[in-house]
C-alpha cells in the first residue's frame, strides 16, 4: 500500500477534530450575517423602489463575479487600517499584534454569500402561489400580517433546501479562510502536520472530517424539512421535481 | 488608483490571464467527459459501479476544495510511486487540474443527470423506432436535450470554476491572484487594496464575458424549441 504513516493519521485526527469548533463558528457567523444580509437585499429587491432594487443587483453582480479568494484577501490587507480607525471606539483597544483576522473571514464569507442567498430568498418569495395572498386578503388580514403569518413562513420552509446547499458551501468554503490566517480546521491540519512534514495523512484526517460534517448535515436537514414542511406536504405529492 | 502602480503591474496580471484560462478550461473539457462517464453509471443499472461511483462523488462533494487540492498536491507523487512512476517533476498547475477535473466531474455528473431525468422517455423511445442505434441515439437525441436542460447549471458550475482558478495560487502555481500576491509581497505591500482591486475586475471581465458566451450558447440551443 501506500508509504503512508498510518499511526501518525489516527493519533492526529483528535487534534483535527479539535480545530473542528472554529470552523463551525466561523462558518455559524456568516452564516448570520449572510442571511441577515440576504433578507435585507431581498428585501430591498421585493420593494420594487427601482433605484434600490438597481443598486442590490449591481452589487450582488459583482461580488458573484469575483473570486471569493479575492475577497478574502482583500478584507485580510484592509481590516488593519479599518482596525485602526475604531480604535477607542467603544473601548476597543488597535492591538497590531491581535488584529480581527477571525472578523475579516466572516466579512468577507458573509457578503459572498449574503449574494446567493438574496437569490434563494426573492425565488422562495415568488415561489409561494399567490393565492395565498388572496387567502389572507379574505379572511381580513392586513398585507403586513399576510406577509408574516401566511407567506414569510411557507417562503422558509421552501427555501431550506437551497439554505442547505448554502451553508455546506459554506462550510466548505471557510477552508479558504485558513490562506488568511484564520486557525479553522484546515490551519489546525497544517500545524499538527508541520513537525514531521506528514502533511498528506492532516490532509487526509481534515477532509474525512469534514465529508463527515457535510454528509451529517445534509442528513439533518432532509429529515428537518420533511418535519417542519408537515402543512405543505398536501402539494408535495403534486409537484414531482425535474432533478433528483 | 496611482497611475504609476497601474502601469507596472496590471500589464503583468493580463499576462497570467492566458494562464487561468487554461486552469479553467482544461477541467471543464475533462470533466464533461469524465462527468458523462459518471452520470451514465449513475442512471444505469449496474449496483457496484453505481456505488464505487457514489462514493466518489459523494467526497468530491463533501470535502472542501482547497483539501482536495493539498491531497492530490501530497498524494499523487506517492500514489504513482508504487508503481515507480515519478511526477515530482510535474508543475503545480498539473495537480491544480488534476484535482479540479476530479471535483468538477463530480458536479457536473449530478447536473447532468437532473438534466437526463428531464429528458421526455418518448424521445428516446423515437430515437430507436427510426432505427437509432446506441451510441447514434445518444449522440444526436440524448446528449442534445440532455445539454439543453442542464446548460444554465452548467454556466453556474463554470463561472465557479473560473474563480476557483484562483486558488491554484495555494499551491504555488502562478496565474492571476498568485501574481498578485507576489507583487504585493514584493513590495512589501505598497498598495495591496489597489492591486486586489485590479485583480477583481479582471475576474470579473472574465465571468462576464463566460456568462455572455453561455447565454449565446443556450439560445442557440433552444432555436427549435422556441417556435412551440
């Protein structure tokens, strides 16, 4: 078999799964922002004030068409001089030997993936059959009380799947973080790996941890939404979808 | 931008963008092979090639690329040392593709394969009543219909492959932000902001223009289909 050192791989996973919580927290916060940034540039898209609606696709344009590479990067050489700038607000202390690096990953991943989600948050609220709409109209609910008691809830459930796909991407796109100094998984691979250049066998341990993670997660989610979806599976049984 | 700064180094980085072209193209053009390869074990009926075939696809989706990156990086020398064969020689880039086709084939076997289930049976069916054989029926009825449904999935796969190019840089092979960064260590990162910058609208440049390509393409494909 392969020159391999096997036990070295197995007495390493422990300390790659302990790098195991900053990727997840990592990948928890953008996740946050980016929905919340989602919700508000879906928002903004929904609203129909054109010059709003104009400025979010230009933006989200653009961030689409750069690499996320690229956008880690940069928010890594910017966040010393924005560091700098807030220093002594709010009793922050501009350390240069602490700089946010941690903070400039979540930036960074967040607007990146705030833009795909904007696009599964407006598809999800299109997604909802507008008699639904209508529904909440006759009973005499008001648009606002429609909009968060009958749509906002069936626009979720609709969106999970694709919110899914979005945070595995995510996840696996905080392995990206470790090129900026961020101490996820991946640099705890490399650091425990360093001593006796056993880099292939971290390597291997990182990635059977998180094909793990993912696989859990996916497994997670489809018996999440099959729960949560319980009042639209009336429709499901209609609606026999092209891709499996 | 300081003109001066432009003038040095954005000549530099249009010289790499041959280079992320070829990063970008030669695992598109592998992986719609190897993914057709894939996506025809996955919608046949043979058990253990389906299962060695998911097993593979699901690890090219479960893993992050840049690991991917770093096994083939570490793993292929040893893997072909058993069978003395030495590619230490080879350049980063190599692996680069090497580990991009492998992941791309992945994803393009699943796109793939919705865009076959999409694909009306009786269409197939018409192919053989006229006397189709096999690999006549799938060249000129499946694989057509097949494209045809899955080619905005694809455009979005291949604007992903084309920034993901920029990771090469992680394993030391130059192309547009491997540039970069070597500029901005060079100078010892006298305007890295501006040269991030520039680098981002190079990209940009480039998935536009791919975006534009795949629009054309699939208008092209639906030529026959517009009428009804």
């Amino acid at each position: 078999m392969m020159d391999l050192d096997y036990d070295f791989m197995i007495s390493d996973l422990p300390t790659v799964v302990a790098g195991l919580p900053k990727t997840l927290m990592l990948t928890f916060w953008s996740m946050l922002f980016a929905m919340a940034m989602a919700v508000v540039f879906g928002g903004l898209i929904l609203s129909r004030i054109a010059i709003l609606r104009q400025s979010v696709i230009i933006i989200n344009t653009f961030i689409k068409g750069v690499p996320l590479t690229v956008q880690l990067l940069f928010c890594y050489y910017a966040v010393p001089y924005i560091a700098k700038s807030f220093n002594g607000f709010l009793g922050y202390q501009y350390d240069p030997r602490h700089i946010p690096y941690f903070a400039a990953a979540v930036f960074a991943l967040a607007a990146n993936f705030g833009a795909y989600i904007t696009d599964v948050v407006v598809s999800s609220m299109h997604a909802v059959d507008r008699g639904q709409y209508e529904a909440a109209d006759a009973i005499g609910m008001t648009k606002f009380q429609g909009i968060t008691h009958l749509i906002i809830p069936q626009a979720a459930v609709i969106s999970i799947p694709s919110m899914t796909n979005y945070f595995i991407w995510l996840l696996k796109g905080t392995a990206l973080a470790s090129i900026v100094n961020v101490v996820e998984m991946l640099t705890t691979a490399k650091i425990s790996a360093a001593d006796g250049y056993q880099y292939l066998e971290a390597y291997i341990d990182a990635a059977v941890i998180y094909w793990a993670v993912c696989a859990g997660i996916e497994f997670a989610m489809g018996r999440f939404e099959h729960r949560i979806g319980f009042f639209m599976r009336q429709s499901e049984r209609t609606i026999t979808p092209i891709s499996s | 931008m300081p003109t001066d700064l432009l003038q040095s180094v954005l000549p530099g980085l249009l010289r790499q963008v041959p280079t992320t072209l070829l990063y970008w193209f030669a695992p598109s053009a592998i992986a719609l092979l190897l993914g057709t390869l894939l996506c025809i074990v996955r919608v046949g009926k043979h058990r253990a090639l389906y299962w060695a075939c998911t097993v593979f696809i699901s690890f090219f989706r479960g893993t992050p690329g840049i690991v991917q990156i770093y096994i083939i990086f570490f793993g292929l020398p040893k893997l072909l040392w058993i069978v003395h064969v030495d590619i230490d020689g080879w350049p980063a880039g190599a692996y680069f593709i090497i580990a991009t086709s492998l992941n791309l084939s992945c994803f393009v076997c699943e796109v793939l394969k919705g865009g076959y289930l999409g694909v009306d049976h009786g269409q197939i069916e018409a192919g053989k009543s006229i006397g189709f054989g096999r690999f006549q029926n799938f060249f000129r009825v499946i694989a057509p219909q097949t494209l045809q449904v899955s080619i905005l999935n694809l455009k979005n796969l291949e604007i992903d492959v084309l920034k993901d190019t920029s990771v090469a840089y992680t394993i030391g092979a130059m192309e547009i932000l491997g540039y970069a960064n070597r500029v901005i260590s060079n100078q010892f990162g006298v305007g890295q902001l501006w040269i991030l910058g520039l680098a981002a609208i190079i990209y940009f440049i480039l998935c536009a223009l791919l975006e534009l390509g795949f629009t054309a393409a699939s208008h092209h494909m639906e030529r026959h289909g517009r009428r009804s």
